[in-house]
C-alpha cells in the first residue's frame, strides 16, 4: 500500500512539472518536448535528479508525433530527448527468455530489436538484433542505426521480400545501406537461396521503388540463327522529372556488329506528349559492313480546349532496316513511311471543325515520294435549317427535322514517280440536306438532296470542274408478331420486321474551260432503287426472378435494282446471326447472284458466290478470373496481324495467380468459300480453340491452337504455364509449331522481376 502511494504521488508530481513546463512555454521560454510526448504503462517511475528522468515499465509505450514505440521497459530522458527500450526477462517456464521486446513505429514501417536507443528530435537511433518491416521489404541486422525517417545503416544484416520466417530467398551483406522506397545499397553481399548461396558480388545497388525511376537496364540474353548470340538491352533509363525520361540501349551481336537504340518521351497533362526514337545499325559480317539509322517522333500538343497540334515523321537511310532489326511483323511488313504535321480546331457551339495538314509519303520499294502541301478541309457541323422551337416538342413542324451539312477540301500534290514529277490541285464542295417525317406513326420517310463540286489542275493541264447531284427517297416501316405458346420455360416469342425501300438517282456534270456548262456532258447518270429485309426474332424464358429475355436470331437481306446497267439487281447479300444461349453463336454470311455467268437472270435460283459461316463456344467458370479480351482471341502475350501471330513474351508480366479456381475454354469453327467465273472454288476451313484453368490456386495452365481443316494440319500453337512459388514466380511458354516455334522459361522474385533465371529459344521474338 505504502509502495502504492508512492507512486499515485510521484505521478501527481510529474504532471505538476508537466504544467509548470506548459505555462512557461505560454511565457515565451523554449518549448519542450514534453508537453508533446504521450506516454503510458503499467508502472511509471519519475527520478528527479540532475537529470530527469521517467521509467515506464509494463506494457509501456510512447507517442510522438508520427512515431510510436512499444516495449516491456522504456527509459525517457527529457532532457536529452532520448528514449531507451528492452524487453522484459521472464523465468516462469524455467528458462530465462526476453518478453514485450521494444518494437518502434513511424509512416513508412516498423522495426523490431532486443533493445534500442532512439532521439526524438533528430530521429536517429541505435538498434540491436533487429528485424524490420518498411512496405514489402523485411531487413534484419545484429545492429541497426535509424539515421532519420528515410535511411537505415544495418551492420551483418539481410534483405528479403519474403515474409516467411525462414525467407525463401535473401541478400546477406557485411554492410548496407537503405533508402526507403528508394535502393538498397551493400557490399559485399552473398545472395541464398534457402540457405544455398547462389553468388556473391563485391557490391550491389538495386532499386526498391515501385514507381517509375532512373537506373541501369537489365541486359537479355539470346541467340538466332542470323546473329548468333546476342546481348540485348544494355543500356540506362533516366527519369529525372514526371514530365519526361529517356532512355539508351545497345546490342551487342556475335555475328553482325552492333546497335544503338535510344528514346525520348514527354509528357506534361492536358497540354502537351510526344517522343522521339532514333537508332544506329553498325551491321558488319564477314563479307561487307554497313551502317544504317532510323529516326522518329510523334508530338501531340493541345494548344486550347479547341485546338490542337499533332505531328509524327519516320525517317530511315536503309530501305530494309525494319526488316532487319525489328520484330514486330506489321514494322516488318510495311513498306511505306509515312510523316505528317496536323493543325485541329472546332467550335463548340455550332459543332464546326477545319483542318490543316502537311502530309509525306515514301514507297521504301519504288522510292517514289508524294507530298500534300497543303490538305485543308471544313466540316459544318449537322445543323437544322429551321430551328425547332424550345422547351415544347409538340409545336414543332414538319420543316423543323430539315438539317443540312457542308463539307469542303483543298489539297495541293506533288508526287516522284519513276516517270517523272508530278503535281496536281484539288478542291472539292459538298452541300448535303435531309428531312425525317413519320406518317400515320408507321410510315417513315426520308428524303435526301446532295450537290457536290470537284475542281482540279494537273500540272500542264487546264482547271476541269465537275458537279454531281443527287437525290434519295427511303421508306421505311416495322411490323411485329407476337406468340404466346407456354411450351416448358418458353413464355412468349416476337418477331419483328423491318422493310426498307430507298431511291436513288444522281448524275455528274462536266463544265467547259472549268465554268461554262453544256448539258450534253451529263454524265454517268444513274438510277437505282434499294431493297433491305431486315428480321429480328426475341424469345422470352422463366418466370419472376429467372425471366430472360435476348435476342435469338437476327437475319436480313439487302439486294439493289439499276435499270440502266446490263445486270439490273445487284448481288443479294444475307446476313444471318443465331444465338439460343450465351455460350454458342453461329454466323452467316453470303453473297448470291441472280445471274448465271452467261448473264441469264435466275430470280429463282440465285448463283452461291460467296459464304463464310463462323460457329463458335465458349465456355467460362462462375469463379473464372476476368479479362477484357474475348477467348476466340490470340494468347496473353501476342498479338494477331493480318492473321499471323506476333509474339513478344519476353516483355509481358506474369499475372499473379488467383485464389480461386477458374476456367475458360472456347471453340471455333470457320468456313469460307469463294466462287469465281472460270476459276476452281476457293476454300478456307480451320479450327481456333483456347483453354485455361487453374487446378489449384498456384497453377495456371493456358492453351491456344490453330488448325488447318484443308492441310490437315496445325498452324499455331502455344501451350503456357505458371506457377506461383511464393515470393517467386515462374512460367514457361512453349510454341511447338509455326513460324515462331520455340519456347521461353522465366523464374523471377516477385517484387525484383530484374533478378530472374530466363532462358528463350527461337526465331523472332525469342
């Protein structure tokens, strides 16, 4: 009780001091750090010599500012500003152990050690054995120096991402030193695996940031049958400032010479981005040397909510230099290099635009050039010509749906062809009206007027103008049939028609020395009149919660009638689209004629000239993971142009593995057939199907095929596995057939992806 008392009366006197310090600082005297630090424990001790000083013992802690510290013994001394903390010894199970170790707490994380010393104000502190835990790094340490709220200094100390207690993986150094969400840097370090050193490096500094930032790029390895082995992507990458980076890189080629890659990119928000590449080819092999550049850019600049700039060149001195060093099939492909500089404005109000453009173009094969100076073009916006009244729609007229657009361009062309220059003037004039109106709430009609100008000089040629006219009329209703036969869960069944019918005529007319007209250069007049059925049939399933309504089969045919051409009726066309669940759909397209290829019209008994049929299913787990990307489409990490697969997976990221168990699986089936006058059928015929799942919660497996029904044959293929292993991750993609056969393994940390085991093998892109 006395011991009590003792207590209750030093604490009394402590808070006494507290106030006293209090009403000095409201005086003007310094302010102490006191009146800001929050303490508590079981038992505090308050000793009042020369120096100050305060015991908390029992579940002790301290609060300031940002920081917190909790432990089973804490030493405050005011006067320095100085905290110490241990943990409390504990015998009750007969072995001397240490409980309620100190554990210290700020913004960025927390360390955990047998005992430390720590200063308020500077920040700064002394830890011993400890183990820390700042965002998804874990560093333990025999001593530990805190040099402020940003940098540890851990003496014989490791580095890990891995939060078991026995990490998978860990970086041991004599010496290291830690920015915070910044890098790591040590020497010398000894990296394990379990507890199997792997290698050991004389120092190492790697980042740590998640976020975009400055340093050296990570080499790759590989080899081909044209280089023979290679390293690429030496280089560095600097980001000073959000608002621009850039980056070089070399590759060093075995069999043919060198290659410097670099680039530039800009970017301020809402104002302005762009980039600008260049690259050198240093190509030497046995028998010659040559060197080759490339040079790009692309600008887009917003000048003001209405106006912008944009601009993108492509330069080279070699004709083959994409062919060489790219391996992007579309950059292989392409023959044309195409820069352009463009100038944008609109007005918001009435919708209206023009646009300036500087326009060059050069044929890489025939190294013919063609030069827009300048392309001008004006859009007026679709606007009534009688503005309906406000507010109130049932006042509105007939003449009130009259709209009109206009359109107007100029182009001047300058064009090397191998014969010779060439240039030539182009302005053209569009004027377009139109007017809806609904009779009878049934009937629809639209008719349309056009006139449209087009003047041109070819360069030792006079002007030439030409007028065109037009005019259309469609009609247009919609029918509808309505069954109800309560067959199982089928409730009801709608069948919408939609008939169509439009005329046309329009007639070109040629002016004399570009301004006299002579009705008797009317020419190419034309008359047509255009037939369209189109047909939708909605189904209706269940009942209350469980009713469904969709979309079962949608078909139309459209076909034309000319009286003046030598066939009248123009192809008929048939599309047709059949859906009776969610996970199958069929679709149809063909082309008939009505003519035999003699020209003998068959109304009857229309000529097959084109179909394509497409089927597809898919098939998708209630707990599969979701994408954006339909299945029927090329696999994670390639890409699909001009139905070749490019593949680039050496730059994807692995996807971290779902905890659930999904799975994916889709089929297709694609029929075309061509039939030409005179010529043999031609016939496509393949089968596409894809299949992903996740046996457990670490694997995915993804599967992707395409096979030949007319060469018996499988086309391409990509079989990809994943494992999560933790804080690692591996995957392998094997690509068995095709023309980019091969494979690309790849095991790498998590949270380090530049420290990996990678090995690829292949033709491009491998």
């Amino acid at each position: 009780m006395k011991q009590f008392f003792l207590t209750i009366l030093s604490s009394l006197f402590a808070l006494v001091l507290l106030v006293s310090a209090a009403a000095q600082a409201k005086e003007g005297a310094r302010e102490s750090l006191a009146d800001t630090v929050h303490y508590a424990a079981e038992r505090i001790d308050c000793r009042f010599e020369e120096d100050t000083t305060i015991v908390l013992l029992g579940k002790a802690e301290v609060a300031y500012q940002d920081m917190e510290l909790n432990a089973g013994k804490i030493t405050y001394y005011p006067g320095q500003e100085l905290l110490c903390a241990e943990g409390l010894p504990d015998t009750s199970d007969g072995k001397l152990r240490l409980t309620e170790t100190p554990v210290l707490r700020d913004k960025e994380g927390s360390i955990r050690a047998l005992s430390l010393t720590y200063n308020l104000k500077s920040k700064r502190g002394t830890l011993v054995e400890a183990r820390a835990n700042y965002r998804d790094g874990f560093y333990t340490g025999r001593r530990v120096r805190k040099l402020g709220e940003k940098t540890l200094q851990i003496f014989r100390g490791t580095y890990t991402t891995c939060n078991l207690s026995r990490p998978h993986y860990r970086f041991w150094s004599r010496q290291m030193k830690v920015l915070i969400n910044d890098k790591v840097i040590a020497k010398p370090v000894v990296f394990y695996v379990w507890n199997v050193p792997v290698f050991w490096l004389p120092f190492i500094v790697f980042s740590i940031r998640k976020q975009r930032h400055s340093g050296f790029l990570i080499p790759r390895y590989g080899s081909n049958d044209i280089d023979g082995r290679y390293v690429h992507n030496l280089g560095y990458y600097l980001a000073p400032s959000p608002y621009w980076d850039a980056a070089v890189r070399g590759t060093l080629r075995e069999q043919t010479g060198w290659m410097l890659d670099s680039e530039f990119r800009y970017h301020l928000r809402g104002r302005l981005r762009g980039t600008i590449t260049g690259s050198f080819d240093n190509r030497a092999t046995a028998i010659a040397q040559k060197r080759a550049w490339r040079l790009g850019f692309s600008h887009l600049h917003t000048l003001s909510p209405t106006m912008t700039l944009r601009g993108r060149g492509d330069f080279c001195s070699d004709k083959n230099f994409s062919v060489r060093n790219s391996t992007n099939l579309y950059s292989r492909l392409n023959r044309t290099l195409r820069s352009y500089l463009s100038f944008h404005k609109h007005w918001t109000g009435s919708g209206n635009s023009i646009d300036l453009t500087v326009l060059h173009s050069r044929n890489l094969d025939t190294d013919e050039t063609s030069l827009y100076l300048p392309r001008i073009s004006f859009r007026k916006a679709r606007a009534p010509i009688f503005k309906p009244p406000k507010g109130d729609h049932t006042l509105a007229k007939w003449y009130h749906s009259i709209y009109y657009s206009f359109s107007s361009d100029f182009s001047h062309l300058r064009e090397e062809r191998t014969t010779g220059e060439y240039s030539r003037v182009n302005l053209s004039t569009n004027l377009y009206a139109s007017a809806a109106q609904k009779f009878r709430t049934w009937l629809h009609l639209r008719p349309s007027v056009s006139w449209g100008m087009r003047g041109f000089q070819s360069q030792g040629e006079k002007f030439q103008r030409q007028e065109s006219y037009s005019f259309a009329l469609s009609a247009s209703t919609t029918l509808y049939g309505f069954f109800q036969p309560h067959i199982g869960s089928l409730r009801a069944v709608r069948h919408t028609v939609k008939p169509s019918v439009a005329f046309l005529c329009s007639a070109r007319l040629d002016t004399l020395d570009g301004f006299r007209y002579d009705l008797r250069k009317l020419r190419d007049p034309r008359t047509q009149v255009r037939l369209n059925l189109g047909n939708i049939l909605q189904v209706k399933t269940g009942r209350g919660r469980k009713q469904r309504k969709f979309n079962l089969a949608t078909w139309g045919f459209s076909t034309s009638y000319n009286p003046r051409a030598r066939e009248k009726f123009s192809d008929l066309t048939t599309n047709v689209r059949v859906s009776p669940v969610k996970t199958f759909e069929v679709v149809l397209n063909s082309t008939h004629s009505f003519y035999t290829p003699g020209g003998e019209f068959r109304p009857s008994a229309p000529r097959l000239k084109r179909i394509n049929l497409t089927a597809s299913f898919r098939l998708r787990g209630k707990t599969g993971r979701k994408t954006s990307q339909p299945e029927s489409s090329a696999p994670e990490g390639t890409e699909e142009v001009a139905g070749y697969t490019s593949s680039r997976m050496e730059e994807t990221t692995i996807p971290p593995s779902d905890r659930e168990v999904p799975y994916v699986f889709g089929i297709s089936y694609r029929y075309s057939l061509v039939k030409s006058a005179g010529l043999p059928a031609s016939v496509v015929q393949w089968i596409k199907g894809n299949l992903s799942f996740s046996p457990t919660s670490k694997w995915r497996i993804d599967w992707w095929v395409n096979y030949n029904l007319q060469k018996w044959r499988i086309t391409t293929q990509q079989i990809s596995i994943y494992r999560d292993l933790h804080c690692w991750e591996a995957r392998l993609v094997w690509m068995p057939t095709g023309y980019r056969r091969g494979y690309y393994f790849r095991m790498n940390i998590k949270a380090l992806p530049e420290i990996k085991i990678e090995k690829k093998k292949g033709i491009v892109g491998f």
